[in-house]
C-alpha cells in the first residue's frame, strides 16, 4: 500500500460533535468526516457532511485533489502527491499545489454555543433553569471551511458534495428506500435524508460565491483500512446531490458553512470575513477560560471585559473562591506551547449533556461517551489544574445527585433512560476528586450540600449495595461478587465473562475506600466546626467513627502486601486466594491523597513498577514475564478485548506513577524522559492530542481511542512546561 501520511487531526465543539480526518485527506476510519453533529448532546452522534470532493479546473490542466481508498484495492484520486504543507494551528490547513498554482484549504468547528452569552454560560455550565433555557435556545452545530486560490491563471474550483445520514458507528449503504432531499435557494442548499418513510437529520450548505449544480449520484465502496485492522465493517457507499462551481482569481477565498437544521432567516450573513471572524472569537473563548497570555492575541483585553460583565448577568450568584491555600494547582503557565497544546486538547473533552443540562466529560474520541469514573479520573488534569473551578463543582455536582444505592452512575443518562451503576470505584473516585476540590478551594459550603452523598455511600458499602458491594465486618475491607460484570477500571468483557474478573478485594479499590474513609473524617470535623451546622456533635461523633474504620482498613490493606515479590497482591479474591500478578493497580493505590503504605513498601513497589511495567508511555498492565501477557493490541474484537488490559500501556497511568514515585522518592528525579510522549502529542496519531493505550510491546504503537481524556488530564497534571 502507498506510504499515505494518516496521522489524525481532530475539532470538536463542546456539544459532542465533530470533524476528524488524516494528514493526507483520505478517510481510513468510520469515524472520519467533517460534520458529525451530536443530536442529543453529546449522544446522537450523526454523520451528515462526509466531505467535499475537490478539483481543480485551469486553462490545459484538470487536477484531482482529493484522496481516496476503493474497495477494489486502488487509491483514486491521488491529491495527496500534490499536498504540500499541512498544519493543525490555529485550525487544520492544507495546501495543495505545483510551479503555476497553489490551493490553501482551512477547516474550524465553532463552539457549539452561539452569542457571547451562550458562551459564557456554558463555560460556567450554571445549572440554574434561566440558564438552561439560554443554552437550550443557543445549541448549533455546525463547520467553516474556507479555499484560496493563488496562480498564474483563473481556475475552477468544483467542489462535489459526500453526503450521509447515518450513525457514527455504522457505514451507509446504498439501499433503494434510502433518499435524499435536497432543496435550493440563494447560495445555500438544504438537504435531508428520506428512508423509508423516516426524515433524517435537517441541515443546510451556504457559500459566499459560486454556482451550485444539483448532480445526484451515489459513490460506491469507499474503503476504510483502519477498520479493516480492527476486524470491521470497512466498506462504505456515499451520496452526492451535486457540486458547487467557483471561478476563482489569484488571491479569491470562497467560504462554504454547513450547518445543522433549516436556514434561519434571522442568522448571520455568510462572507470570506466569516472565517477569520470564527477563529478569533474561538481563540477570544480559549483566552477567556486559561488566562490571556498565550492563547490568543491583543485584542483579548476587550473580550475579557465583555465576558466579564455578561457573568454578572447570566449566572447564578456563587460564592467567591479563595486564593489556593497551597500551590497543588498554581495558575499554568499558558506560555508554554506545549502546555497551551495540552489545555487545548483538555477542552475538546468538556462538553454539555443536554439530557441533565448540566456539563460532563468526553472519555474519547472518536467513539466513548462520558463514562463516570473517566470524568473523575480527569477531573484533576482538565478543570483543577487550569482553575475552572466552577465547571468542577457542576460536574462533581451532577454526578452526586445521581448517587442511587451509594453507587455514583458509570454512565449518564440520555433522555428518557436510566443512568448505569457498574462501577464498585466510580463512588470512591467522586470523594477523592471532591477531596482535591476541596482542597484546592476550601469550598466549604460545597462541602456541606454534597456531604449527605458521602453519607450515603458509606452507608450503601457498609450494608452491601448492588453487584453483592460490601465490607467485610472482619477486616473492614470492600469487596464484591458478581459473575458476568467486570466493576473496576479493567472492565473488558468477551463473551459474556469478564477478561480480568477481580472479584473480591481488588487492590486499588481498598486503597480508594481507605482514602475515602480518611477525607470522610476529615470532613466530618470540619464540619462540625461549622456555626450554622446543627448537632455538631453528630458529626464529631461521625468523623471519630471514620477515622476509626480507617485505621482498620489501614491495618488490613497489609493483607495485600506480598513479602516474596515486593510488592501488591492485586486481588484477593472471594475465596481468599491472592491474585500475585504484576499490575498497575498497586502503583494506584500509592498514588491517592491518603496512602496507608509505608515508604519501604512503597519503595519497594516502584522499584518493581518501573522495571516491569513503565514505559515512556504509561505503564503496561501486565508484567511482559507473566504467561498471560500480550504485548499487541491488534486484531479482531475479541482479540483487542482480551489484550486491553492484559500488556496494553494505558497513557493515563503516567499521573499515579509520578504522584507515588514523587511520595517516596521526593529528592530523586523521574526515571523516565518526557520527550517520547510529547512527541507523540505534537507529531503522531491525532496531532494535538494523547492516545487512549499503547502497545506493551516496542515500539508501543499508539491504539485505540486517538484522543483519551485522561492521558491529556495525567499530562496536564504533571508537566511542568
């Protein structure tokens, strides 16, 4: 096959949609196109503008541009030989050209919320009705994208619409009940797909100049390689209604915007400024959010004012955070290009899920929605670290108030269903994220609405909760037992079991229900300390009674120790036995807040983490000598499945490993170089972004998801730029 340059680029635009291609503009993956627009954010993904498909006409030359892959094995057209430049900031360019031509194309997926207004608001996510209503009012999804031509003769710039209306998981297929409906007027073209008597997805193409052709014709067997590679569906038939023509001088830009919905009489007027207009008022967002050096230019000092006023309107009156009582979080310093990259990528993961009208975490692109226990992981990385406090407490917030049977919801509900509670860790990873909130702003008003949930978990572990959830009255000790589910962070499932079922006592989850524990007394006195808390010594009594359980859960996390090995056994399972396998959940459990190891063990620990299972990538989660290890993440699905914890490095285990290796060896340096993984943000898989896992194996190819919300957080949280 030819050597095509498919390192991923990605937009996104804080609802859950977005645009995703290759460097060298041929689509290798379902998931590739450039308006999949988030219906029900930030669910309903929907593919509806695949791409457009380029030529270019001059006076004795007819030139291809675009690139793609045919079912048959063959490459045709083959634009990518004439690429010459491509670059991902501010937004993704291509120019493609030879000696008497050159053709610039930019692409930029505005924030999903309309109006400075809107704007703000969500930034802030209140959870107030008014603002609801605002940011309901605001919703828009949709994509600019903007040509220039430069040479030495006038051309023709024909532009063939790929069009679909399917699910972002699934191909389209050519099939005779399917239609498309396309209706034009001045300069824009609306178009909605028609199947079997269902309409799809309205939405509609403007541009500054140009005449547009309808032309309808289907495109059969498109070929995507990646899903090939993943024992896939591969094979895709694409729509086209017709082509915009554009003659072109030296120096003429044509600006195109699809949008979802039908033309709106009252929108904007669409000119060649629009583009430029776009990029500024999204660099104005960035610089609005992490500080103005950096991230934008000097115009920002008048955004910033202007924002400013419109919060005093807009949002709810919250209480002033404090100064940081310690430098955990100090203000990052958005100078830094590599951190500026990185606070970039973390927003692409902040979304706002209309179903709870309240924000939430991608996991990853292209594929995960907000999973709970991811967002908690993250948390840290992408809200604490760059002071958007606010947005922290909204998340913390929406996620306790789905707390049922002491269970915080792995994943969160779309309209008009159910949330789902399979997870024993996503609860213990709420306090801990809650506890470095706290600790970070002293919010004790916070503190005192979310305690009742804290309650309610200790409450639901101790009398035993769904799944068979429960402590042992003997040792303190959680644990769990249900055949078929996998509970902890290692949740793969192949055919119906559980690859790494962890029943019992897994490690980390112990380590997380000691921390628990310990911030739960904590917080009990503290609170009791409180003027306007009734019955302070309730709560006395409760932080004595916590501190207690704590110390026996302290004393019984030794049961995890083995001696010979030096290290953590990582589960104990119903039946007693130890589970002695080298893993990473042993690093986790020295990485939290509250660690109930001592430093010879932890010592110990790290010694062994880092000859068997670090990487410049993250660590592996299985030692490479252990006879279940694999060291590729390839193949089929169940094949990937059986692999993703079993060797696989995961990016996101980088942050537990400095925390722990900065706890007990505080004077010496990390035994690892950044630079490996900072190459691979800036020049590899989804430039701009850190892959979900790696392969255990040299070279450690990058894998699954191209853009993981906790790889970019663990980064953010540690890198000091």
């Amino acid at each position: 096959m030819v050597d095509l340059d498919t390192r991923e680029w990605l937009l996104t635009n804080g609802l859950g949609s977005f645009a995703s291609g290759t460097v060298s503009d041929v689509r290798t993956r379902t998931y590739h196109g450039w308006l999949f627009a988030a219906t029900n954010p930030p669910s309903g993904r929907t593919l509806l503008l695949s791409h457009l498909e380029a030529s270019l006409e001059l006076p004795k030359q007819l030139i291809a541009l675009g690139t793609n892959f045919w079912g048959f094995g063959q490459i045709d057209p083959t634009g990518y030989e004439l690429l010459r430049y491509f670059d991902i900031n501010p937004v993704p360019k291509w120019i493609w050209g030879e000696d008497n031509w050159q053709l610039s194309r930019q692409i930029i997926m505005p924030y999903g919320l309309e109006g400075a207004e809107a704007s703000d608001v969500v930034d802030k996510f209140s959870t107030s009705l008014y603002a609801r209503a605002s940011v309901s009012s605001c919703l828009s999804h949709r994509l600019l994208i903007q040509y220039r031509y430069e040479g030495n003769d006038a051309a023709i710039l024909k532009l063939r619409l790929l069009i679909s209306d399917r699910d972002f998981h699934n191909q389209q297929k050519s099939i005779p009940d399917l239609h498309f409906s396309q209706l034009l007027g001045q300069k824009q073209v609306c178009l909605q797909a028609i199947d079997s008597g269902h309409f799809g997805t309205p939405w509609h193409l403007r541009w500054t100049h140009g005449r547009y052709q309808p032309d309808a014709v289907w495109y059969w067997n498109y070929h995507l390689p990646e899903e090939t590679r993943r024992g896939l569906s591969d094979r895709e038939d694409l729509y086209s209604p017709g082509y915009l023509a554009v003659t072109l001088r030296p120096g003429d830009v044509v600006t195109l915007e699809a949008k979802v919905g039908f033309p709106d009489r009252f929108q904007s007027i669409l000119t060649d400024e629009s583009f430029a207009e776009a990029i500024e008022i999204e660099q104005e967002r960035l610089c609005q959010i992490f500080g103005q050096q950096g991230m934008g230019d000097k115009q920002q000092d008048k955004g910033r004012g202007k924002m400013g006023e419109m919060e005093k309107q807009f949002l709810p009156k919250l209480p002033t955070l404090p100064t940081l009582p310690n430098p955990q979080y100090p203000i990052p310093n958005t100078q830094s290009p590599i951190l500026q990259q990185l606070l970039r990528a973390a927003d692409q993961f902040i979304v706002y899920r209309t179903s709870i009208g309240s924000p939430t975490v991608i996991s990853g692109y292209h594929w995960f929605n907000d999973i709970g226990r991811d967002t908690l992981i993250s948390l840290p990385g992408l809200v604490l670290v760059p002071q958007r406090f606010n947005l922290a407490r909204d998340i913390l917030r929406s996620l306790g108030l789905h707390c049922r049977h002491g269970l915080i919801p792995n994943t969160l509900p779309d309209a008009d269903s159910e949330p789902f509670y399979n997870s024993i860790d996503a609860a213990l990873w709420w306090i801990e994220t809650l506890g470095l909130y706290l600790e970070a702003t002293q919010d004790w008003q916070f503190l005192t609405e979310l305690y009742p949930v804290v309650q309610q978990i200790y409450k639901a572990f101790i009398g035993g909760t769904r799944y068979n959830i429960q402590v042992d009255s003997l040792d303190g000790l959680v644990g769990w037992d249900a055949r078929g589910v996998a509970l902890t962070w290692m949740d793969a499932i192949v055919d119906g079991q559980p690859v790494t079922p962890r029943r019992g006592k897994p490690v980390e989850i112990n380590a997380l229900w000691y921390s628990a524990l310990c911030w739960a007394s904590r917080w009990a006195e503290i609170l009791s300390e409180q003027e306007a808390i009734p019955e302070p010594s309730r709560l006395a009594k409760q932080a004595r009674r916590y501190s207690q359980h704590a110390q026996q859960v302290k004393e019984s996390l030794q049961k995890f120790w083995n001696s010979q090995l030096g290290y953590l056994y990582d589960t104990i399972e119903p039946d007693d036995r130890r589970n002695s396998q080298v893993r990473p959940n042993a690093v986790i459990a020295l990485s939290l807040v509250h660690c109930a190891f001592s430093e010879q063990q932890g010592r110990q620990i790290l010694d062994k983490a880092t000859d068997r299972l670090l990487t410049p990538y993250g660590l592996r989660t299985l030692d490479p000598t252990d006879s279940e290890y694999i060291g590729k993440y390839a193949g089929n699905s169940e094949k990937r499945d059986r692999s993703y914890h079993q060797g696989t490095i995961w990016g996101w285990l980088i942050g537990p490993y400095i925390r722990a290796w900065q706890r007990f060896y505080p004077s010496e340096p990390l035994p690892f170089s950044w630079q490996p993984l900072l190459e691979h943000l800036c020049d590899d898989a989804c430039l701009g972004s850190i892959s979900e896992i790696f392969d255990g194996d040299y070279p450690h190819i990058p894998r699954g998801a191209i853009a993981q919300a906790k790889s970019v957080a663990e980064v953010i949280r540690h890198f000091q730029g």
